[in-house]
C-alpha cells in the first residue's frame, strides 16, 4: 500500500511538473514574441520618425523656399536629425532582402543631405533653382522609398502581431486545458487512492460484522499489502478464536457430563450393585434351571457393562491429575497391544519397526495405556476381517516433541463425521459410548500433547499423537 501510494505521489507530482514546465515554455515563448514585438513597433516609429523628417525637410526646405526664414541652424539642425534617424534604421535587424534596401535607402539619403548642404551654403548661386529641383526629385524618390519601406515594415508588423496574438491565444487555452486535466488527474487519482482504502476498510467491516454475528468460519481474501497482513492477521484470529470457543464448549461438556456422571453413578451403582448380587446369588441356587441361570448370567454380565460405562463417563469427566514419571514409550505399546484381542490371536497384524529407538518421556503410563488401547481396539474393530495396524514413532528434536502415528487397513472415517470423532458421546458403533476418542484427547490434553484424526490416501484412518519429550531424556531401545 505505502509502494502504491508513493508511486501515485510520484505520478502526480511527475504529471504537476510537466505541466508546469509545458506552460511556463509557452509563457516564455508569449513573451519572447511580444518582446519581438516591442522591437517591431519601435522599427516602424522610427521609419514613422524617418518619414516625416524627410517630409518636414521638404515641405520646409524645397516646397515652401523657407531657408532664409527657417535660417541656416535650424535646417542644419533638421538635416542632422534626417541623417541620425536614416543611420538608426541600419542598426537593426533586418531580413537580407529588406536590410540591401536599407542600405540603398541609406546612401539616398546620405546624398540628400549632402544636396540640402549645398543648398543652404549657395543660396545666392544662380543655379539655385537647379539644385531645388534635383533636390526636390531626391527628396520625393527618398520619400518615395521610405515609404514603401514603411509599408513592408508595417505587413511584416502585422503577420508578426497577429502570430504573437496566435501564440498568447494558444498559451491561454493551453493553460486552461492543462489546469483542467491536471484537475481532472489528481481527482481520478485520489478517487482511485481513496478507493485503494475504503474497498479493504469495507472488508474488514463486514468481517468484523460476521465475527460478531457468530460467523467464525468468515475469511478475508484477496487483499494485498499491508492490508493483506492485516486481513491475515484478522483470520488467524478468527481461527484461534474459533478454536477458543470450540475448546470453550468441549470445557462445558465436560463439566455437564461430571455433573451427569457424578449424579448417574450415585443414583443408580448402589442399586446396580444390589441387582448385581441378587443375579449372583440366584444363579448359584440349585433349584435354578440351567435356561434360568444362563438368562441371570446375562444380566450380570450386562450390569457389569453398565458399571464399566459408568467408570468411563467418570474418568472422562474427572480425569486424575496425570502422575508423571519417566516411562518408556515402546512398554506402554507393548502392553497395550497385550490387551487388544484381535492382536494377540493373530486376526490383526503389526507393522512396527522395533529398531528404530524410541526415547524416554516423562508421562502417566496408565493414562497413555488407556490412550493406546482405544485407539487398538477402534482400529481392530475397523477390520472386522483382518488387516494390519502401522505403528511409527518419531523424534522431533527442534520441536522437542515426539509424535506417534498409529494407522489402519480398514474402512477409515466419514469425511463428513471426521471433525465429530473427538465429540463427547459421539460414536458410529452400534453398542458403543461415545467416550473413548473423548477421553483419548483429555487425557492427552493434560499431558500438553495433541492428537489429529485423518485418512489415509491408500484406505483406512489415521491418527497422529504428539507428546512433549522430557528433558535430559535418553533413548531406550
């Protein structure tokens, strides 16, 4: 976010700069022609000037024969002028064809006044009137050509005022189109950086709002930046946060089901107990027919059942504080397949490579052996027909764990019941309770392990235990 704020920054900056630039050049380019202009204006003053001096010497001079009032100081004076204004008009900067007639224009009039000198020093000659009339020819060529520079002087005024008006007209627009693109620029562009903020913002609301709502499973995707860190923070807590409750409501159940436990096994095992002994000592009596006494084992045997269910529902619900000593992992397997009878005549084979050491930990042996024989007898009892169960033990040194994976051939879990299988009371078996997965993740939950549930691609369930190791443990083989 900050890497695209920055560049639209500098993209508008860059866009500010060029546009400036574009207007200040056409600026400059308006006022280098108006001052072009300024220098034409003044060209033409002083042709203006040039003509009416050689009018004035004319009129005065020749036209009039007003010497002798004029005297010969002031024509002198007059003449000068003539030939300081004709001398300004070579100084400037002409184009090559108007600056030769210039220069041609430069000498007439540098003979006009060497005749109006001659005039005005030989007043009473005789030819006189000769050296008016050449005088007067001059004059009127010398006007004549003056004029027709005036006139050239004059359109070439006129083209140049008319492209500086041109240029001020487009600098005008210029300045007007680039001020409303730059506007219309950096509007898109904060609509643009806006909307880079509010679309995010918006996500995180409506996530907000489906957290509050109770929607745990919501998930914020597709932001990027330093959005997408904190929409990926925003889902971890929604993860964890969802577990917390999950763990909230797995707290409660246990508590409901102590309470149910603890009032069943009061209400009902005294009076268990009493069925149980009456059914015993009926069954010994020698009066009872053999059909009898077949039917009262049976009741015995179910109120034993009974009894074991309800010592279940208490372990589970008040699991015992494990009592941790140093216990090796490898006897607790051992002796829990002991006691899996699927595994001891043979109908289910093990596949575990006894080599492989397997390290010290410091645990509750009978809580582990209650763990183990679960999980031996759910997967005996998923391969009604036989299979094999893998059992593999690993060392995870860096993470000071040690994981065990207890896998079978049979028919696996349900994907759609798989999340349910650690539920209390929750069970697939026709006779079964429902505790004993339960009680398999309490009872590694107080040893701060973990267990997960799986499939196995090839066929059959999985289940991964992960238990702490001790420190300072050693290996046993």
């Amino acid at each position: 976010m900050k890497k695209r704020f920055l560049t639209l920054l500098a993209f508008i900056v860059l866009v500010l700069v060029l546009g400036t630039t574009f207007v200040i050049f056409n600026i400059e380019q308006a006022i280098s022609s108006l001052d072009d202009l300024v220098g034409r204006y003044e060209k033409d003053r002083k042709c203006a000037r040039v003509l009416m001096a050689i009018k004035k010497v004319q009129h005065d001079g020749i036209l009039h024969h007003t010497y002798g009032e004029i005297g010969s100081g002031e024509m002198e004076e007059r003449i000068y002028d003539l030939g300081e204004m004709t001398d300004s008009c070579t100084t400037c900067h002409h184009a090559p064809a108007i600056a030769e007639k210039i220069s041609v224009f430069s000498q007439k009039a540098s003979a006009f006044q060497d005749v109006m000198h001659d005039i005005f020093n030989r007043l009473d000659d005789p030819d006189h009137k000769v050296m008016d009339v050449q005088a007067f020819a001059l004059g009127q060529e010398l006007y004549s050509q003056a004029q027709e520079l005036f006139t050239r002087s004059s359109a070439q005024l006129a083209r140049e005022t008319n492209v500086a008006r041109a240029l001020a007209v487009k600098s005008k627009w210029s300045l007007y189109i680039i001020t409303c693109s730059g506007l219309v620029v950096v509007v898109v562009l904060s609509f643009l950086l806006i909307r880079s903020f509010t679309r995010p913002l918006q996500s995180l609301l409506t996530a907000t709002k489906k957290i509050e709502q109770g929607d745990l499973d919501h998930r914020i995707l597709g932001l990027k930046d330093e959005f997408g860190d904190l929409a990926n923070a925003f889902n971890a807590m929604s993860a964890s946060l969802k577990t917390q409750m999950l763990k909230l409501q797995r707290s409660e159940q246990l508590a409901a089901c102590g309470k149910i436990a603890a009032t069943l096994v009061h209400e009902v095992r005294n009076p268990l107990a009493g069925i149980k002994a009456a059914m015993e000592v009926l069954s010994g009596e020698s009066t009872i027919a053999k059909e009898d006494r077949e039917i009262l084992i049976k009741v015995v045997w179910e109120v034993n059942r009974i009894e074991g269910l309800f010592t279940n529902m208490l372990e589970f619900a008040r699991p015992k504080p494990p009592q941790f000593i140093d216990v090796s992992l490898k006897e607790v397997i051992d002796r829990a397949l002991l006691f899996t009878p699927a595994i001891t005549n043979q109908k289910v084979k093990v596949s575990w490579d006894r080599k492989i050491p397997v390290p010290i930990i410091q645990a509750d042996p009978s809580q582990l052996h209650q763990v183990f024989l679960n999980l031996f007898l759910n997967a005996a009892a998923a391969m009604p027909g036989g299979g094999t169960l893998t059992i593999a033990i690993t060392t995870n040194e860096a993470a000071d764990m040690v994981e065990v994976v207890i896998s079978d051939t049979g028919s696996g879990i349900d994907e759609a019941k798989i999340d349910d299988i650690f539920n209390p009371f929750f069970t697939t078996k026709p006779t079964g309770s429902g505790l004993g997965l339960a009680t398999c993740k309490t009872l590694i939950g107080l040893h701060q392990g973990s267990i997960l549930a799986a499939n196995r691609p090839e066929g059959g369930a999985l289940f991964l235990i992960a238990l702490p190791l001790s420190r300072g443990g050693n290996d046993a083989s």
